[in-house]
C-alpha cells in the first residue's frame, strides 16, 4: 500500500507545481499578443503600421532585430503607424521586421542595490552579477506626492564646502542646481557634495558623461561612500533615449529609499545633457523647435522630473536634489538654464573669472541663492551672512576704480573694510577636493578674519 502511495504522492506535488506555474503565467503573461511591422526606418526612429489603434504615447514596442529583440518608445502615434524611438545607439531592424507591443518599463529596487552601477535600463554594468529584485514596482515616470502631503523642508545639513554652508546652506528635501560653463569646477564640486556625511543613501545618474570619467568618479571620488552609492551611468556615446531615460530611473531609485524612510541625496551631472536627448527625441518625433532649438515638450519634461525630488509625505523620507546646469556659452539666460533655475529651490553660480583666478570652489557669491537658508541661520548668523555679502558687493563693484589708483584708504570706511576683509574672507572660503571637509564655517572663518597675518597661498590655489 505504501508502495503505491509515494508515486501518488509526488505525482499529486507535480500538479501543484504545474498548477502554480500556469496561476502565475495567467496573471503575468498577457493572453494576446499585438504585433505591427515595421514599415520605415532612418537613423534616428522607426515607423511601424498596425499598432496605432493598440498604444500611447511612453510606451514601449519590441521588434525583432536577427536573434534578438530590440526595444523602442513610442514618440508618436498616427493613425497608419507610430514613431519608435529605440533604446540602442543604432537601427538595426530591416523593412517587415515584426514589432509587438511591450510591458511599460519599471524597477524593482532593493537594499542591496547600494554599491552597484547600472545603466539606465536597470541593468547591471559593474560585473557584478544580477542584482536581487525587490517586492515593489518603482515606474520610471512616476507622479510626485500631493502637494498638500508632503512634508516641511525644515532640517539643516552639512556638506562640508565652506562656502556652500556659509553662504548657500542646504535643507534635507531641498532642490538646489549647480550652474557653470564647462571646465569650471562643476563636476569636482559635485563631488565633494557626493560626499555629504548627512544621508543614508547617495543615488547619483552620470548622463552624457565621458567614458573614462565614470570609473575616476566611482573609484576616487565616492571611495568610501562607494557602498552606500547607487550609480546610474548613461554615457555621452549612447543614445538619446538612454541619456534621457537615465535622470527618471535615477529618480526612481531614489523614490524607493526615499518611500523606505531613507534620507536620499540625488545627484544629477548634467540635466542640461537630459535636456539635448529629450530635444532630440521630440525633434525625431515631429515637434517644432520654438527656442534655441528646443521643442515644446522640453520645457515640460524639466519640472516634471524635477518635482518629484523633494520632501516625501509625512513619515517618509526625503530626496535632497542637486542638479548639476551645463550653461551654453556661459549664457545663464539659456533657456533651459532659466527655466531650471525657476524650478528649484536655489542655484549656486561658479564663474569662469573666479576659476581663472584659481579660486576654488568658484563660486560667485552675489548671484548664488538658496531659497531655503532661513531654517540653517541663527538671527546673528544671518546678519552676518548679509553684511559680508555687502562688503563683498562694495569689494567687487569698486574693482576697476582700486586697479586704476582711484582707491585713497579713509575716503570711504566701508571700502576700507571691504579691502581688509574680502581677501580674507575669499581665501577661508577656498577649499580644494582632498581638504577635510568643513566642520563649522563660521567658526573657520571668524579665525581667518581675525588674523593680522598675510593669508598664505593655499595649496594649490594661490591667494586673490
């Protein structure tokens, strides 16, 4: 008897197994199957027929490139065909390829996606192996929380940067933007901010970026926060889609953490470069260019990515946004660097005139801004704070009066305080990437100033 019952036995585990794995393929299989073809192809886009009726705009279509498939994102829809844009750098398809519509594209982060680098697909790129999925669906375009649900912006935090702390601080939700021309500093600025002692999670998105600057990025800036980093990496060789597509997965990331009680810091270097791809996506898909060359739709895109950092709903965590502005031809009226500025919570300027001074961080002091430093200042601290920024006025708008002798000390007491003060106050601002972070920058910069000595040459960086 006991003989027979044991093959009954497994055979009765075989059917559940079975029954289990065809319960699971009802609800995650889709029961139909819709498919196109593809009808024209450039070098930028495909037009497949037969899937106008089935689709919308975001969504994505595979189509069958040889023995694999590539994926694609509908930019436009027609009533005879739809416009794809296609993940990869090139179109690899052939004229009749077969396209099916796809699953929309989401992540499904987990914890121990800290220290890992991946694309903006979500694949893993560092040779690390799979990375292990987590329970909850993250999609890539998701909404911001309900203006009225989410929380103050109240909490200082430290960065460590003098000049930053002292004079543009920063508060956890915060959204702040690094505006600068290329070769200032943007890049090694951000990554001293990457190294902020105050968050528990670093989500950092690389879009546009040279190749060989990825690893220099990961391997010695982040160094000991390397574990506690998830990097995004879309660089300037991939496509369009990528490039745009990296900013929102990085986001996405961040919301997962930040929905886990986590306080994120959020890096971006460059929304400007997530600005050029998004242009040409809605170039390829027919929208005319109204400025600079930038369609529509760009405008629109900026906010909405940008809106979703920020402070979470009550009890959750928050995003501390920092979003590096490439500035076209240092023109900080560009479009899209207006635009951004507009959007955030505050802009910290670097300029060309400091950096060739060899200032750094250069940052210009009188046009950098943070809407939310108010919560990081004392009352005594925030009379300070704008009487040096006086004195700095005074020191600069009188700069081409002292070079040509029209300077005569004791004619102007506030000028003769500026002239004292300034240099000093320049040289306890500068700060170079191997510098221990800052500690209390007013109490490093009461001691600048009250020394009678010569402030000497900083390493590096010679005095002004």
């Amino acid at each position: 008897m006991s003989g027979d019952s044991e093959p009954c036995g497994r055979r009765l585990d075989a059917l559940d197994r079975l029954e289990g794995k065809l319960a699971w393929g009802a609800k995650a299989l889709p029961r139909t199957r819709v498919g196109g073809v593809v009808t024209e192809i450039a070098m930028s886009h495909y037009r497949v027929a037969g899937l106008s009726r089935f689709l919308r705009l975001g969504e994505c279509v595979s189509v069958d490139v040889g023995d694999r498939v590539q994926l694609g994102e509908v930019v436009k829809i027609e009533d005879g065909a739809v416009t794809l844009k296609p993940f990869d750098s090139r179109c690899d398809a052939a004229i009749g390829a077969r396209a099916y519509r796809a699953q929309s594209l989401s992540l499904t982060p987990h914890p121990e996606w800290k220290g890992r680098v991946i694309d903006a697909l979500g694949r893993p790129i560092d040779g690390g192996g799979e990375l292990k999925l987590g329970e909850r669906a993250m999609p890539l375009d998701g909404e911001p929380p309900p203006a009225l649900q989410r929380s103050r912006v109240k909490k200082p935090i430290k960065s460590g940067i003098r000049v930053i702390d002292f004079f543009t601080p920063l508060c956890a939700g915060q959204r702040i933007g690094i505006f600068s021309g290329s070769g200032v500093g943007k890049s090694t600025l951000l990554s001293m901010l990457a190294r902020a002692p105050d968050f528990d999670t670093v989500v950092i998105a690389l879009v546009g970026e040279r190749g060989r600057e990825v690893r220099e990025f990961l391997d010695d800036t982040l160094a000991a926060n390397r574990q506690s980093a998830i990097a995004v990496v879309s660089t300037g060789d991939e496509s369009p889609m990528m490039r745009r597509l990296a900013p929102r997965t990085a986001m996405a990331v961040a919301e997962y953490f930040r929905d886990n009680g986590d306080s994120v810091l959020l890096v971006v270097d460059s929304v400007t470069r997530f600005a050029h791809a998004a242009r040409d996506v809605a170039l390829a898909a027919g929208e005319p260019a109204v400025a600079r060359g930038y369609a529509p739709s760009v405008f629109s895109d900026l906010p909405r990515l940008l809106e979703r950092a920020g402070p979470g709903v009550e009890g959750s965590g928050s995003i501390t946004g920092v979003f590096s502005v490439l500035v076209d031809g240092d023109d900080h009226n560009d479009p899209v660097a207006d635009s951004i500025r507009g959007t955030l919570d505050g802009h910290i300027v670097l300029d060309r005139a400091i950096a060739d001074q060899g200032r750094f961080p250069a940052v210009n002091i009188l046009s950098s801004v943070s809407r939310l430093a108010n919560p990081s200042w004392t009352p005594e601290q925030r009379k300070l704070v704008s009487k040096l920024r006086s004195l700095i006025a005074r020191y600069e708008e009188t700069r081409d009066l002292r070079l040509m002798g029209g300077f005569t000390p004791g004619a102007d007491p506030l000028l003769d305080q500026a002239v004292k003060s300034v240099p000093r106050i320049y040289e306890a601002m500068t700060q170079a990437l191997s510098s221990p972070p800052c500690q209390d920058p007013f109490i490093e910069l009461a001691a600048a100033l009250r020394s009678d000595a010569k402030p000497e040459e900083a390493p590096g960086h010679p005095a002004p």
